[in-house]
C-alpha cells in the first residue's frame, strides 16, 4: 500500500502540497500543530496513493518526511 | 514488500526546522543541496561558506562543517579554505543580494580565478530578509519597498543575469540556472547541483547554479501565485538553462 508520512508540526500551512497530488488526497485538516498552523492530513480511503512523491518534492519545509510504495 | 521512494537525507540534521517563511523555496533548495551531497558522498568531507541573508542559518540545518563569512565574502572565504584543504568539498549557497551585489567582486574573481569550488546562488528578484527591498536581480517593472512606482531604467538600471556572466568567465566549468517553479523543474535542478559538484570533485574549475526561487512574503503573494511569477514573470527575463559545461565540449 501506498502512503506518505506527514510530520504535522513541521507544517507551516503553505498548501504547496494539496496542489501537487495528482489524486487530490491531501486536504487541509481541522487540527492545528504547535506553530498554530492548521496541518494538512493525508485522506486515502481507497487506497489510490501512487506513491510518485509529488507532494514531498514539492513540500518546502520537510513536513512530508517519507512516501512508501508497495 | 514497500519500498521507501521518499527520505529526508542524512546530510540535513535530525529533526531540522526551517526558520523560512511559509511556501519559500530555499527549503526545497536546502534539501536538494543536502540530497546530492549525500548521494555523491560528500557529507564527511564538506565544508561550508556560509552567507548573509534568508540563508544565513544554513549550518543550522546541514550536517557539514561551516565557516560563516561576511557579507557578500563567502567565496573569498570558501578561496581561502579551499586553498588550505584542498581534499576538502568547499561549497557555498547565496542569495542574490549575497552573490551579485555586495559580493559580486569576490564571487566573479572566484569563477575567474578557476577556483575548484561550488556555489549556489537563490535568485528571488528581492532582498528578502531585510524586508523586499530593489536588489539585483529585481526585474523591470517590479514594485519592492525601494522602487514603489516599478523598476525603471532610467533611474535604477537593468536587473544583472548572473548565469551568463559568471558562464563568461574562463575559470568556470558549470554555470546553470534553474527554477523550483514545479516538480519537474525541481528534478532537473538536483542534476544542476550534481553537475555544479561534480566538477569539483573532478577538479575542473568554478561550478555555478544559479537558483529561480520564491519570496511570498516580500511579494506579497500565497506561495502558489508565487510560483505562477516564477513560470510567468521572471522565467521569460532569467531563461532557464546550461550557460557553460566544458565536460559537453570536452566530449
């Protein structure tokens, strides 16, 4: 199974990421981390991950630690 | 059986922070830096000139030996170190302000001097720490706190393009310019920054990458819109490309 790691307190809320999954499975979450920021969160139901690591590219403040495929 | 695509590299301190701004590229830049000195094996051996400006708490974050140099110095001071360890990986990351305005004596007789060293430089048309002022590289037209009516030419000159003239000059081996506007571009910015360390460690000459960034903050902008100038505004003025790589020509 596909899946990325998010480190929510590395998130400034940027958003970077959201724009960048092709599957649209990150959304932006009703928590809020210790820098008051409210996270992103990985949502994959249906498991349609790709695990391409678009989003960890992408993201510029290291808060997508790890993405596994398979 | 799943395999690990992603990883923070070794060569960025556990647990790093940034202390950037919200949708800034100099932490996609940091790490692309971080990734190559890793994959190249590099890490144990390299030492940093860092530099003033949004990069100025680089050593925070990379496992690597550091000097801090004054403004605009780091080159003179990656010279000096380079000169006394010549084993040694010496690199540098700048900021446009950094490299082509205070320092741009010390970095073009780097690259003309042939010095077997690797800068990069992160070009964001602004001086970002100090609050958006007209730098270098601001681009005609544009508003910062210092030309509130727009960059004109009569009163403040032509932005500097500094890929082609550091290319210009004969001691440089690599001289690139890249864009972290999208995905694919971030990709072919890591080769960028691979080729500008692998002439050193080949002892070639000058390996240069110059770095198309963001500044959010100081352009007023959400991190997207920001990466829409980049593709839209300055990347038609800063053209993406290998402005000198004598290993092509060698071939």
């Amino acid at each position: 199974m596909n899946r990325i790691v998010i480190d929510e307190n590395k998130c400034k809320a940027c958003y970077l990421c959201i724009k960048e999954c092709p599957k649209g499975l990150i959304k932006v979450s009703e928590r809020t981390n210790n820098l008051g920021n409210k996270v992103v969160e990985f949502c994959d139901p249906d498991k349609q991950c790709l695990g391409c690591a678009m989003c960890a590219t992408r993201c510029p403040d290291l808060a997508i630690t790890e993405v596994y495929r398979g | 059986m799943s395999v690990q695509v992603f990883k923070i590299p070794n060569s960025l301190k556990k647990d790093a922070k940034y202390t950037f701004c919200p949708g800034c590229d100099h932490g996609v830049a940091v790490r692309l830096v971080a990734e190559v000195l890793e994959e190249m094996g590099l890490t144990e051996n390299a030492i940093l000139a860092a530099s003033i400006g949004c990069s100025v708490t680089l050593y925070d974050f990379l496992n690597v030996d550091a000097l801090e140099a004054p403004h605009g110095r780091a080159l003179a001071e990656a010279t000096g170190i380079k000169r006394a360890r010549p084993d040694k990986f010496v690199f540098t990351y700048q900021g446009d302000g950094d490299f082509a305005s205070i320092g741009l004596a010390e970095s073009m007789h780097a690259a003309l001097r042939g010095e077997k060293l690797s800068a990069i430089c992160i070009n964001n048309t602004t001086y970002g720490m100090t609050g958006g002022q007209l730098g270098p590289t601001t681009i005609m037209g544009q508003i910062t706190t210092t030309s509130p009516t727009g960059r004109n030419k009569e009163y403040y000159g032509y932005p500097i393009k500094i890929a082609e003239h550091i290319a210009l000059c004969d001691g440089t081996a690599y001289s690139a310019r890249v864009s972290l506007d999208s995905v694919a571009n971030i990709k072919k910015a890591k080769q960028a920054i691979k080729k500008a360390f692998e002439v050193q460690v080949k002892g070639l000459g000058f390996g240069f990458v110059e770095i198309l960034s963001t500044c959010p903050t100081n352009w007023r902008m959400t991190p997207e819109q920001a990466h829409e100038r980049v593709k839209n505004e300055m990347m038609p003025v800063f053209k993406p490309g290998v402005y000198k790589d004598i290993t092509v020509n060698n071939q």
